[in-house]
C-alpha cells in the first residue's frame, strides 16, 4: 500500500458524520445522544455550556456542564461518535478563556456576557 492511498483513506475516516465546527467556549449547545433501550431507540438532550474544546488526531471532543437542581453535571462527548446525532447551538458568549474550568466552582454567580445578537445575523 502506497503513502498516498493511506492518507486518503484516513482523510475519509476523519471526514466523516455531520460537520461541528461552529461550536466555541463559553457557548449554550443541545446535544441530542441516540439512547438504546431494548430494542428501542430515542433521541435524549443535553444542554449546557462548553467549558472546554480538546481536538487531537482528528477527534473532537467538547465538555459540556449545566446545573440541575442546583448539582453541577459535566458530560465529555467525541463529536466523531455515532450516538451523537446532533449539536444545536442555543447561545454565544463572549470569554476570554480557553478552558472555563473556573465556573466549576462559582455555581450561578458568575454570569457570562452575552452576544446572541451574532446567533441571528448568522455570522
């Protein structure tokens, strides 16, 4: 097997399910995960904010945090995974950060700034 045929083989396998790039930090995303229960097969959410983004060979991968009853929940999902069907971006914040690790420990005090002004206009 020849260099060329190996790279583009594994430009195929790196392309592949839907296109996330829109996604920054401090953004409010859903994520819809495909549950398998039984022989049963549903779409369940997750909506929170991206405290962090980790692309290495190829694969993507976003921690998400929201508050649930006052109980702080942190999810990782590899966007390259089939289970995850979708990623719809709800809000835009401006940060100054790469990684918001810091509102691990802030709880609902620390408010981010909004612009989802920029969500409508498309860019």
């Amino acid at each position: 097997m020849s260099v060329l045929s190996i790279n583009s083989d594994s430009s195929s396998i790196l392309n592949r399910g839907p296109e996330f790039t829109n996604v920054s930090v401090g953004d409010t995303v859903r994520i819809g995960v495909l549950m398998i229960e039984g022989n049963k097969e549903r779409t369940q959410f997750f909506e929170g904010t991206v405290l962090s983004i980790k692309k290495r060979e190829g694969r993507k991968t976003l921690r998400v945090r929201k508050l649930s009853q006052g109980i702080g929940i942190e999810k990782l999902f590899v966007l390259d995974s089939p289970k995850v069907v979708s990623l719809e971006r709800k809000k835009i914040s401006k940060v100054r950060r790469a990684k918001l690790y810091f509102l691990r420990g802030l709880g609902k005090t620390k408010k981010l700034k909004d612009q989802s002004w920029k969500l409508k206009t498309g860019s």
